[in-house]
C-alpha cells in the first residue's frame, strides 16, 4: 500500500531528516552527473522513499526565474481509479508549450 504525500521538502526540518539539503536539491549539476554515472542525491532519496511506499513529494522549485513560493509535486507512483489529479494553470503556460 502507498503511503500518502507525506515529505514536503520546503518544510527544512523534513529535508534535513531526510538527510538532504536545499543546495543538493538545486544542484544544477545533477544530469551531468546522472549521464556519467555519478550518485545523484536527490535520484536516491526518491529510491529511498519508493522503497517506503511513498507515492511522491513536494519540492520546491529550482526552475529559472522561480520563487522560494514555487513549487512541484512529483509522483512516481498511481494506482486504482479512486484517485484524482487536476492541473491549475492560471497563468495559462501549459498553452504555450
């Protein structure tokens, strides 16, 4: 069974318990080092937490020109038909993809 949405990474006390930092998780470098086969941390901390049953988090957004209010989820993991996902895009940028 999937645990729910339980580790927000923006909440620093969850980060730091889960062994991460706010810097590993802006790492620009992250797919360089994915590509040549380097240990990636934030790659394993979603191992780790696939490996508890978690079904996704929330992080914080690293994207150019994002806030410390921006944020994602990600998910990895969807079963059953009893859940849901709605997207909000009130700023109409999925339009311009």
């Amino acid at each position: 069974m999937l645990k729910a949405l339980d580790l927000d990474t923006r909440i620093e006390d969850k980060l730091a318990r889960s062994g991460m930092t706010t810097a590993m998780l802006a790492d620009p470098a992250w797919r360089m080092k994915m590509l040549d086969g380097q240990s990636v941390p934030t790659q394993d901390l979603a191992r780790t937490l696939i490996a508890d049953g978690f079904a996704g988090l929330l992080i914080r957004s690293f994207a150019k020109g994002a806030t410390a209010l921006c944020f994602n989820i990600v998910l990895w993991a969807w079963t059953g038909n009893s859940g849901s996902l709605q997207v909000v895009d009130d700023e109409d940028r999925l339009s311009r993809m």
